[in-house]
C-alpha cells in the first residue's frame, strides 16, 4: 500500500500539464517512487516545483543540465532514464 504522501508526489508527477511532463517526470517516479527514502521524497517535491518547459529540455537533452543546479545529479539520472524510454507511462 502507497502511502499518502506518495500517492501525492505520484499525482504530481504524474499530472505535470503536459503529456511529455507527465512522461518524462512521471514516469521515473512511477518506476522508482516505492524505493524513494525520506530525502528523496523531499529532494522530488522540491524538484516538481521547477517548471515544465526546463524539466523538458534538461531531460530530453535539448539543453544541458545546469552543472551548478541543486538536482543535477537525480535530473542526470532521470534524463538516461528517458532517453532509454523506460517506465510504465512509455
């Protein structure tokens, strides 16, 4: 059973605005979110607050991920992770 404050960070993600958001951002939560310690959950509920058009060009590749940015290393993840087209909502 998902928890309430996962059941939201999934609606969230989930629910960006657009199609490609919701895949992009929503389907790495999908795959990962159960496994997500306390620090995690913070870190993406932090992260879901960026807009979308930034989220889409940095996980699609258009442009580079802000080596300075305070999530570049999960947004590094999650962009191998759709550019391999995995997760439930490809």
């Amino acid at each position: 059973m998902i928890d309430a404050r996962r059941r939201r960070l999934l609606f969230r993600a989930t629910h960006r605005g657009t199609k490609e958001a919701d895949w992009l951002v929503g389907g790495y939560v999908e795959v990962h979110l159960a496994g997500f310690s306390e620090a995690e959950l913070d870190l993406f509920e932090r992260l879901l607050e960026l807009p979308d058009p930034w989220l889409a060009e940095w996980l699609t590749g258009m442009q580079p991920i802000p080596a300075d940015h305070e999530f570049c290393a999960t947004l590094e993840t999650m962009r191998r992770f759709a550019a391999r087209g995995a997760g439930p909502l490809a």
